[in-house]
C-alpha cells in the first residue's frame, strides 16, 4: 500500500501509474506487474467512474450552481445568489409541506418499529411455515408503490371502500379518510407502516435471531422474568439491528411523494402536502427549477444532520448498554 | 407475560411445556394477522379486477365476483398503449439497466475488491458516500443534463444515468472479498489475465450475488416512479408505473379496470420475487441493503 499513499490525489492514470512504478522502483521488485495491475485497476473502474463524474458529481456541482439561480427553463439562468434559500424561509407552503412531512414521520417511525418489532418477537420462536408466512410479508415490499397506492385508494374510499364496509360490521359509520383533513394524513401513514412492515420485520427477526440463546437461559436461572429478559437482552443486543431500521426508515419516510401524488394530490386543503410533493411542483409544474433544486439541498442538509443525530445518540446507548 | 405467570403456579417441568404452547399459539397468531393484513389488499384488488361494473358498488362487499370479467384487462389495451406500449417500455428500461448494471458495477467491484492502484481506497469511500445524497437532489440536475442532450421524454434519458450505481459497485465488493484467493492464483498460473480472470473465475462464483443484485435492481427500475414521471412527456413512451397514474387520473373510479391495470404491473414483480425470494432475504441480510 506503499504507493497508494504517496499518490493518495493521482487520480490520472498516466500520473499515477509513474508514481506506482516509482514506489516499485524503490522496493525490492516483488510485483513486477504492478504497472499492469494499476492500468488494469483504470480500465475496470473506468465506465463506473466515468458514469459517476457525469450523474454524481458534474450534477451534484449543476444542482448546486441551479440552487443560486432563478430559471424557468426558458431564458437563461439568473444568478442570484442565496435569494432561493432566503425566499424558502418566507414561503407558507414551504413550512406547511415540511409540517406535513415531519408529521407524517412522526406518525411513521414509532407505529413502524413498534409494530414490527412486536410481530418478530412473537414469530421469534422455532415456527414451522416461516418461509411461507416471510414471503407473504415481502410481497408489499417488493409491490410497486404506485400499484399500492392505487389499491389503498380503492380500499380507504369512503363509500364502497372495504375498510368502510369492516367498519360497517361492527355499526361505525363510514369514515372520508383520504377526503377529511384529520384522517388523510395518518391514512397516508399507514400505506407505508404497511408496505414496509413484513421487511423491517424480517430485519428484526434476523437480529433476534442472532441473540444467542444461552443468555436467556442464564437469565432465566436467575430467575429473570419475560419483560426483565426483554429489557436488558432482547433490546440491548437489538441495538444495532432498530439503528439501521430506523436510520433508512427516516431517511425513506422524509422523501415520501408517490402516496401523496396518486392517493389525494396533497389534499384535501394541503393536509398530504408532502415536501417532496411541493418540490415536484416547484420544479416540474411551475418550472422554478432553482427554487427547487434549492429545496433539494436543504432536505439534503436536513437529512445529513438527521443521521448524524441517530448515528450519536444511539452508538453512545449500545456502548452503555452492552458495557 | 402471561406466559411467565402460567410457569409460576404449575410445577416447573409442565409449566415450560405450557408456556412453550402459550408461545408457539401467540407467534402462529400474530404471523396470521400480518399474513392476513399483508394479503388481503392484493386479494381484493384481483377480485376487483374480474368484476363487473355494477358488482364493485355492491354493498356488503362481495369477494367472489359472478363471472370473471377478461374484459377488463383487454379493455386496457383497447383504450390505453397499455400492453403494446406501457408494458413493453417497462420491460425494455428494466433489460438494460439490469444487464449494464451488472456488467458496470461487477467491473468496478472487481477492480476495488481485487486490483491494487493508487487512489482506489479513496475513490472507493467516494463512492460510499455518494450514497447518502438522497435521489431528489440529483433528479433536477439530470433532468437539466437530458434535456440539453436532448435526450428528455425519451428512454434513454431513464437508461443512462442508470448504467452503474453506487449500492451495485458496493454489494458486489462485498461479495467478491468474500471469495477465496487461491481460485484465481490457479488460473494465474496458467497465465490468465485480469480480465479472463474476472470473467472466468470471478463472475461464474457470484452467480447468487449477481442474481440478488439483478432482482433488486429489477423491483427497483420496475417500480420507478417519479424519474419517468418527470422525464417523460407523450403517453407511447410511458413506463407502466406512469401509465398507471395516467389511468388513476383520467379514470379515477374505474376501480375495476385499475385493479387489472395493478394485477399485471405486479405479476413480473411477483415471478421474479419468487424465483429469487431464498436470494433476498440472504443477500438482504448480508449486505444491508436498503429499499
């Protein structure tokens, strides 16, 4: 690894192979390919690099110049600075969107951990039929939203919905859900607890499962009950398995859109006026392409700080907890 | 818990069966309640799908429609490019992000797993945090790039900035450490080069990575929604996702002809879901994968 790091910023092959033979020259020559193996090195890696200096970097550079300018496609881009991000902050639709939004991930995050944690700590025995039942639970994953969306709005529909006619059993009056302010959001939610609740728990299954049993039998001599075992086995070791539950379900649920788009087009009044949703028109129906690509960036920042909080706080509790 | 207070009052040995019954019966019946919760919004949307007009509206739900409707999925065709167009569009974007996706990342992955040169552990952790910027602020920019290419509301404006990612170059340098050295210094020996390597020994032994990536990368271009929304304009060209939301929105309680619409954008995802399923779990698992 000699070479790599006294070449660690050639990044052009030409300059770097030099380099590499330079570093070989020095050492006893145990690697007379080494040349070969680095040009060799360039010429796997190159259509993936050259793919991503195109459509992740040049774009991440575009997106962020777009960000400081006014553009509707049309004329040509006005630079102006920070005005986006300083219009953002007096826009009402923007903080009614990101109000929208981090409700419907408050709403998401707790009823998507509880609920399938709970499921894979009862499935969490010797079963036979697992295959068959984690199958059935994939299959909302693997669905497309688009198609679950559509079938949601069939079943939350407030007349002939099956949701209604269930209700309707046991003398509940039909409900709007997706028409009234108060339901149309937590209805949203709940397509998406449902869509990824059979993976996370699968996720949590797999971290159950890799508890080992002895602790519990040794818990159990000492008299432990179910809910102690629980507390200072089952969670504890669970850790890391609820951290990446949690940080890629956070980070899904703040882009939420496809729900919003097809089920109520951010209504009724806004109440499923998502961030993402806001920023699709922005962008792509009103053709402020900075305005938008100005939202892009703070979500972007948002997110990073998110994760960065998750990733604190909880590796600080596993070291407590496992010490 | 109820179970831990059944253990306390009979005497040890019959209380664990006991309890062991508690916990077998409660685990069979919440796996039923979620099988049942996960299924049925699939299984009324295949009944919907056969229904006539008037038995949808029928109230208390029916679940066995009278006779089955065909009509409804020929009528797709007759009034939307749906099969001639929507379905084919999707399966052709889906082909050829798969296979250059698999070609693309397994290269990279080969090289970062295998081949030393200078620069390679840096641009590998440029890679991994590539993959924290979130989709949404590269889709404003490309959408700019495609369209100064000229390329918008065509399918190569999905096809290209698809062709290699950042999670495929990852995964598969995951798998590929995991494969023993000595496999390849006998095919050294006999004088093969990177690539004979690469393609004879390495790409034949990730068969199950390449198939966990393939089906991933399936569900996920299959699935796409908001980039062929966005970058594609006449209906011809629409992908199948898009040419539902058309339907939705143009015949928004047709709810029969949109549950048959939803039943065959779902087939190809069911067909390659289960032919791969044992794949998704484990490759799910091993790499942290996410959706």
């Amino acid at each position: 690894m000699a070479g790599t790091s006294t070449t660690g910023v050639a990044n052009e092959p030409a300059v770097a192979a030099a380099a590499a033979a330079d570093a070989s020259a020095k050492k006893p020559p145990r690697r007379p390919r080494l040349n070969k193996e680095t040009l060799a090195g360039y010429l796997f890696i190159a259509p993936g690099v050259i793919h991503s200096l195109l459509f992740i970097v040049f774009v991440l550079f575009v997106s962020a110049f777009l960000s400081l300018t006014r553009w509707d496609l049309v004329s040509s881009p006005e630079f102006i600075g920070i005005q986006n991000y300083v219009d953002l902050f007096s826009d009402e639709l923007f903080f009614i969107t990101i109000k929208n939004t981090v409700i419907f991930v408050l709403m998401f995050i707790p009823l998507t951990i509880t609920l399938s944690l709970s499921v894979a700590l009862a499935a969490n025995t010797k079963l036979r039929g697992l295959a068959f039942f984690r199958t059935a639970y994939f299959f909302p994953y693997v669905a497309s939203m688009v198609a679950v969306a559509i079938v949601f709005r069939w079943l939350f529909s407030s007349d002939y919905g099956l949701i209604n006619g269930f209700l309707g059993w046991f003398g509940i009056d039909p409900v709007n859900w997706l028409n009234s302010c108060s339901t149309a959001l937590p209805s949203i939610a709940f397509v998406s607890v449902w869509k990824g609740l059979g993976w996370n728990m699968t996720l949590f299954l797999a971290g159950l499962q890799g508890i080992p049993s002895h602790l519990y039998e040794a818990a159990a001599l000492d008299g432990a009950g179910r809910w102690r075992q629980f507390r200072d086995i089952t969670w504890p070791l669970l850790t890391p398995t609820t951290f990446f539950v949690l940080v890629t379900s956070v980070l899904g649920s703040f882009q939420v859109f496809d729900t919003a788009y097809l089920m109520t087009q951010g209504g009724p009044e806004r109440c499923t006026y998502t961030y993402l949703y806001y920023l699709y028109q922005q962008g792509f129906r009103f053709f402020n392409m900075g305005y938008a690509a100005a939202m892009a960036w703070l979500l972007f920042a948002v997110l990073i700080a998110v994760t960065f909080i998750q990733f604190k706080f909880l590796n600080k509790r596993v070291n407590y907890e496992l010490g | 818990m109820s179970s831990a207070d059944v253990s306390t009052r009979v005497p040890p040995a019959q209380g664990s069966q006991v309890a062991k019954r508690a916990r077998r019966l409660s685990g069979y019946v919440a796996l039923s309640f979620l099988a049942a919760v996960s299924l049925i919004p699939f299984a009324w949307m295949i009944s919907t799908s056969f229904k006539q007009r008037f038995e949808v509206f029928i109230y208390p739900p029916r679940w066995i429609p009278e006779s089955l409707q065909w009509d409804n999925y020929l009528s797709l065709w007759r009034d939307f490019p749906f099969w001639n167009n929507w379905i084919f569009n999707s399966f052709k974007i889906t082909i050829f992000v798969v296979l250059a996706q698999l070609l693309v990342c397994s290269m990279s992955a080969y090289a970062f797993a295998r081949l030393r040169f200078p620069g390679r552990d840096l641009i590998f952790y440029l890679y991994l945090g590539s993959m924290m910027v979130p989709d949404v602020v590269n889709l404003i920019p490309t959408f700019v790039l495609m369209r100064s290419l000229g390329l918008l509301d065509s399918h190569a404006s999905l096809i290209i900035p698809a062709l290699a990612s950042a999670i495929g170059i990852f995964m598969l340098r995951q798998f590929f450490l995991s494969i023993p050295r000595e496999l390849e210094d006998a095919a050294r020996v006999d004088g093969a080069g990177y690539w004979r390597i690469y393609w004879d020994v390495i790409l034949p032994l990730s068969k199950p990575a390449l198939a966990t990536l393939g089906v991933f990368l399936f569900i996920w271009t299959w699935t796409d929604f908001i980039t062929p929304l966005i970058f594609l304009s006449s209906p011809e060209k629409y992908t199948l996702t898009v040419g539902q939301a058309f339907i939705n929105g143009q015949r928004s309680s047709d709810w029969e002809r949109l549950m048959a619409a939803n039943v065959m954008s779902l087939i190809p995802l069911l067909i390659v879901y289960l032919a791969a399923q044992r794949h998704i779990v484990q490759g799910v698992t091993l790499t942290g994968l996410k959706g």
